[in-house]
C-alpha cells in the first residue's frame, strides 16, 4: 500500500503549526464551503429513539429521492439500481471487487486519484496507467494509447470526470471514445463522478447518459463535495447491470448498512433549491480564475486552465515537488504562513512523471488563496535561491 | 460470496407482511433497546457548520476517550494504538486485509458470523472452519483440532467472545489455551468483542488482556450492540502491533475517514454512567431465561444456555431448518403472526453441518419474545404434520 500523496506530508504540517505557523491548506479537497445549514437541520431534528441498522442498500426513501437527483442530472435509473455506500470509496472497493478478479487489470489515465491505488491492492487488480499530459491540460489519451495498455487481463477502464486531481472535463465525444473502446472490448467503464456539479467550461457528460452500454458502466458516486459533506461518508454505486448489483449486495450485506445518520443528510440534500448549486459553483469558478491567473505569473509555473472540479495540477521551476512541498512546511514561511500542497508524482503510476508538478485544491477563499499563493510565489523564489545551483538547472529543462 | 444467512430470507418476510402478517425478527441482532438519550442529543447538539472528513484514525479527541472505556475494561491502550472504523465490520476487514495475504487461512471456530465469509473473500483468504458442538454448549474445540487445522499457510484465529452465533462465553482457561496456540505457531489472535458487556454467567476474558501477545493480538470492536447504535458504524481496531496499526492507517487513508456524526455519539456514550450496562445486561439475561427455558420445553427442541451476547442456536426437530425457516414466512401464521429465524446451516463453514439448527437473535421485549415463541411452537407441531412422513422420520436420526 503506498501512503496517500494527500495526507503523507500530515506530520511536517502538524510540526509548522507547533511553531505557530498559519498553514494554507490547498493539499486536501475539504472545502471551506459551509455544509447547507437546512441538510444539517434534517439530521437535528431525527426522531427515532433506536439508531438501527439501515437497509444494506440504503434507505428505500433515500434511494427514491436519488432517483430524482439523478433524474434531474438527465440519468433514468429506478431506485433498485442504486446502493449507498460509506462514501465514493465503498462504491469504488465494491465496483472493483464486484467486477473484478484478483490478477485483473484496469486502466486509469494517469494522473489519477490515488486513493484507486489502495482499493486496487484491496482488490489485489493491477493498475495500468495510461498517461494524459499537462500540455493538452490533461485531456483523454488517444485511442491508440488505450489499445496498447488493453491485454486480456483487462477488465475496466476507470474514469474520473470532471477529474480529480487534474480538474479536466471530458467532452461528450471523449466520453463516447471511452464507450466505442468499453464496447470493442468488453470492459466495464467506472465512472467517478463526485464532482459532476462543479463544471466552468461546458456542460457535463456522465458515462450513465452513454447509449447502448448499460451492461458496462458502473457510476460511482459521492455526496461528499457536493453538499460539502465530507464526514457524513455517503455515496452510491449504480449501475444498470443486473448482475454487478447482485454481487454489490452481497458485500454491502457483508458489512450491514452504510451510516444512518448522513443518509438523512443525503436525503435531505435532495429537496435543496435548484438554484444551490449555482451559488457554490460560482464561488468555485471565482477560485479558479484567482488561482489559475495567479500561479501562470510566476515565472516558471504553468498551470492549465481546469473545465471543473476544484483542482488544478501545476507545473513548478523545482526538481522535485515531493521535496519542495516538505520543505515548504519545515523550512520556509513568509509573513510566519506557509502553503500545504500535494506533491503530483503520487498521482501518476508511472514512476518519475509529475516530479515538478503539484496538485493544489481551491478549497478556500479568495482571500486565503491569494494569501496562499503569495507564500508560493516567495517560496519558488526563496527555493531556488537555496537549492544548489547545479539542481535548479535540471528543473529548466 | 455467499448470501447473508441473516437477511437471505428477507424477501419472504416482506411478502408475509404484505399479507397484513406480524412478523418477529429473531433474525437479526438489531436490538430494540432505546439509544440512550444523552448520546442522541449529543449529536442534536453538533455545533460545526461544514461536515468535515475526520482525522482517518477517527477524531483524536474521541480515540483518547476510547483508552479510558477500555482502562475500565482493563485493557490498557493508549489513543494510538486504537483506529476508529466504520463499524466492527471494517475493523475485520482492515484486519484482514492488513495482517493476511493472498491465499492465507484463517481458523474459526464454528458456527461463525457469517459475514466473516464475506471478509474472507474481500481479502481472498481461505476460511478453515474447525467445529464446536451444541452438545458441549459450543465450547472451544480441543487444542488437537487446531492443530490438525494449522498448516504452513495459517496465519490467524478469529475468536468471537462472547460469541455470535452460539452465545457462549469463553473462559480465561480457553483463552489462555489460544494464547498458547498463536504463540506456538505465530500466528495473529483476531478477537471480536462486539458483545463484552453481556456476560451472564461468570467474567469476559479479553484477548487484551492476555499476557506476552501483544504483537499477536488485534481487537476488532464495536459500538453498535453496546449502546444499541447499529446505524451509527462506528468500531475500532485496536492493537499493540506498531506494523500492524501503520498497515491499517493506510487503508484507512485510502478510504478517507469514519463517518463524522456517529463519532460524536462514540465519545459522548463513553461518560455514560457505569450503571448503564447493568440495565441493558438484566434486560437481555431475563429474556434469554425465558427464551431458554421456552425452546427446551418444546418437544423435540434443544438449547444450550448461552453465558453472553443475545443469541442462542437451538436444534429443531426438522430436517432442514432453511427449508423450515423459509416455511415459517411463506406458509405459516398463528394468530396472524409468524417468526423469522436465521437457518444455522449459513454459519457453519463445514457442508452440511447445522441443518437442524437456527440462530435466535434475543432483541425483543419478553413479550414479544413469548409471543414468538407460541408462534414457532406451533408452527413445529404443524410442520411435522404437513411434510411428508418420510422427511420427517430422517429428522428424527
């Protein structure tokens, strides 16, 4: 299991704070954004006097409401084709150990959400990185790069959209790519959709809206980032294959039921104005142009423009980002705050890419973020100041 | 990954209800004790504006509350040794995951809860079953029959204490005799003490408290049974193994964090006061008295006195007590009420053992209890007289 790219350098920000130094957090996607106040409410004001288990799959009412939600996100699913999990990751652990054998392989455009990386060894399946690259900001590999990583061990293809860590979006035509290829070779399509609400540059193509592959794509979901409800840990799989839901049940029964309380929550989320998204999505885009216009004026820093999510993947003038983020925490501060970020080379599979890339996640606000950011513009400076001479010129290359 | 033995016949049971039957669920440990109030207006009382993910060890605050409720049950731990999961089912699965390989067997004695199975093939590893015997109550099985069992791929006993499903409470003696057994063959003690608190005849030995173990020994626990908080998910992994706790972290990063509210009403059950058990323990001890007393005088029916947790396996005069079970919802009602038992046969990993027996989960009121027990004494005097003669006589061998 290697350690999540998010939280490794954890130790080296607790030991800044100690100091008495403010640390921006941009390494983890907790948004500042306040949980609606009507959803915590609905979880207030619950009235049953045992907390019993809930249904395996979730709450009937609860998975009546999603039927709407997805309604309204233009995908027709009945509730039997939906199971709530403990968060996106038990939707992610079950999808994978439904569907796949020990010794399997999927495919993942790289950089990816790491965290696949820990169901991948829970599931004991193999995952095969195909590479998406800063350049094109990140967008779908080709075809041919897909085919060459497709062996008769590969059994899915995982699609995180918009994506997490690189905020790109995937057009309706890279999405019907990914359905030519799942259908060419009888893969499953996993689709993690958590950030499905947060997209700036056109409109969202889920992997459910796909014609013709129902038997294929498994969307796993998450309420998470969307009502910024990340502690309550509720997600849901759906899928329209009969037989994946079958085996899903059988590990959701394994473990019971998924956490009563935050179903409430969820349940509640549903009956939220149409307009709630709006305002969250705006702020979020707010972050977005601050961030992205910000980091591509410091010299040496390149950073495309994300279509969604609230992450953007930046290239840095360092040698290596893993040492430059520890040292942003133990030996740099300016004006006694300093800036958390996630080193990149944890989110790719292929050993030695993303070594001068990092994630940031914009998940403060503008006022926090632009503080964030002058701590990294003083920090590149600082940095390559220190650093011996004969590294820093490697980094230009 | 084989059905739920506990929820398989769930179907029949809402198909009797659809009919206007009342249907007692001794099927399954959900209790109906109350939640103690204080707990529930602990998580009323929540007073932070964003559901934020938890530290992936649980709240720091709730883990150090954690030592002094084990410090009571004279487990001596400090907060780093504990890990807060997703209820007991995902400490058995960490364990699992963390401790086994691929391929690896694991010795349980049976019958075992079930959903061990479950973990077992989310794990893929090999479940060696070695049998306890109604007739002893379910004692441990001799030393001989885990040593026949062990081969050079065992790494782990589980013990369940006091158990699920017989109800029987192990001594310190047969502790000490596994004690004895893991460190002869270095193997890890995995000890689920969902149930600690009810104990009716004589003391619970916790695998914690044996001597010279600490590298072997990992607690997977539970609040749920404990407080009647079932839909909270909240357990705990707790060992004094420093590679086994930093293995466990990393699945516990990779799936983020436990859920938020059931953490506050974790931390806020351990100041309960201590005569709290002592209500809830009488409660379950009067009416495994009655049901105890109730099934062995029922002709033909046979039932160990259970020293702990709330479940007792009786033997039936029936062939096959799935077949009987299922009857039970589809065919038959008195009074217009019928009961639901779980088929013993779904805890027995060994074919074929079990078929005459069922799992009798002790969470209803003794009313309702009495109640269910006119049901099924009736339902065998009928049973016996609708099947036909010839798979009735082979009951009786």
């Amino acid at each position: 299991m290697p350690p999540s790219p998010i939280r490794k350098l954890v130790p080296y920000a607790e030991a800044a704070k100690k100091k008495g130094i403010k640390v921006y957090h941009l390494n983890i996607g907790q948004p500042d954004i306040e949980t609606p106040k009507q959803i915590l409410d609905a979880v207030r004001n619950f009235d049953f006097t045992v907390l019993e288990y809930s249904h395996s799959a979730g709450n009937e009412s609860y998975r009546r409401k999603l039927v709407k939600y997805y309604k309204k996100a233009g995908i027709d699913v009945d509730h039997h084709q939906i199971i709530v999990t403990t968060g996106g990751s038990e939707a992610i652990l079950f999808g994978f150990m439904s569907c796949l054998d020990a010794g399997d392989e999927v495919i993942i455009p790289e950089p990816f959400y790491a965290n696949y990386n820990g169901f991948a060894v829970a599931a004991d399946v193999k995952v095969k990185p195909i590479t998406s690259y800063i350049e094109s900001g990140f967008a779908l590999p080709p075809i041919s790069a897909f085919e060459k990583a497709i062996t008769a061990k590969t059994k899915a293809i995982v699609i995180c959209n918009p994506n997490n860590p690189t905020g790109y979006l995937y057009s309706r035509e890279e999405m019907e790519t990914l359905k030519e290829i799942v259908l060419k070779h009888n893969l499953y399509l996993f689709a993690d959709e958590a950030y499905r609400e947060f997209c700036y540059e056109g409109t969202h193509t889920s992997a459910m809206h796909l014609k013709g592959v129902d038997e294929n794509v498994v969307l796993m979901d998450t309420i998470s980032k969307r009502y910024s409800a990340c502690g309550g840990r509720i997600g849901a799989l759906v899928t329209r294959n009969k037989a994946v839901l079958d085996t899903v049940m059988k590990f959701a029964q394994a473990r019971l039921s998924p956490p009563s309380f935050a179903q409430i929550l969820g349940e509640a989320a549903v009956d939220l104005p149409d307009n709630y998204f709006d305002t969250t999505k705006a702020e979020y885009k707010k972050r977005r142009d601050l961030l992205v216009s910000r980091l591509n004026a410091i010299p040496g820093v390149f950073c495309p423009n994300p279509g969604g999510a609230f992450y953007a993947i930046a290239q840095l003038p360092v040698d290596d980002s893993d040492k430059f983020c520890q040292w942003l925490l133990e030996s740099f501060s300016y004006q006694n705050q300093t800036i958390m970020l996630a080193p990149a080379s944890g989110f790719y599979g292929t050993k030695d890419l993303g070594r001068n890339q990092v994630r940031l996640a914009y998940v403060l606000n503008t006022e926090a973020l632009s503080k964030a950011i002058d701590c990294l513009e003083k920090a590149l400076e600082a940095y390559n100041n220190t650093v011996p001479a004969a590294v820093y010129a490697q980094t230009t290359n």
